[in-house]
C-alpha cells in the first residue's frame, strides 16, 4: 500500500503547477489574448515544465496591471 501512495505523490506533484497555470489562464483577465493561447497550449502539451515556466516567465507579463485599467 506505501509503494501505490508514494508512487501517486510521485505522479500527482509535478502536475500541480500544470493544473494552477490551467485555472489561472483560464479565470484572469488577460491582457494579449495570443499570449493566452499559446501559453495554454504550452501548459497542456509539455505538463510539468510547461506550467513550472508559466509561472516563473508567462505570468508577470500576460495579467493587466491592477493600477491602469487598460
């Protein structure tokens, strides 16, 4: 039984930095629509880099700035 939990825990937390960059693309308001999509496809088809480099890259430059309502 601790050889299954501990190979889920192997397989299931490097994918949640795939599953928050999903959600995050997907419910804020994004500034470049393109950017969208292609981060998203990103995300999807290289899993565990894609949303390690979403977050640490992509985001800072895909939300809209809070202070300007542009």
């Amino acid at each position: 039984m601790l050889k299954w939990g501990l190979l889920i825990l192997i397989f299931l937390i490097p994918m949640i930095p795939t599953f928050w960059a999903i959600i995050e693309l997907m419910t804020k308001e994004i500034k470049n629509i393109y950017g969208k999509f292609l981060w998203l496809l990103f995300v999807i088809f290289i899993p565990c880099i894609g949303g390690l480099c979403y977050f640490l890259f992509g985001r800072k430059r895909l939300l809209k700035d809070p202070k300007t309502n542009v």
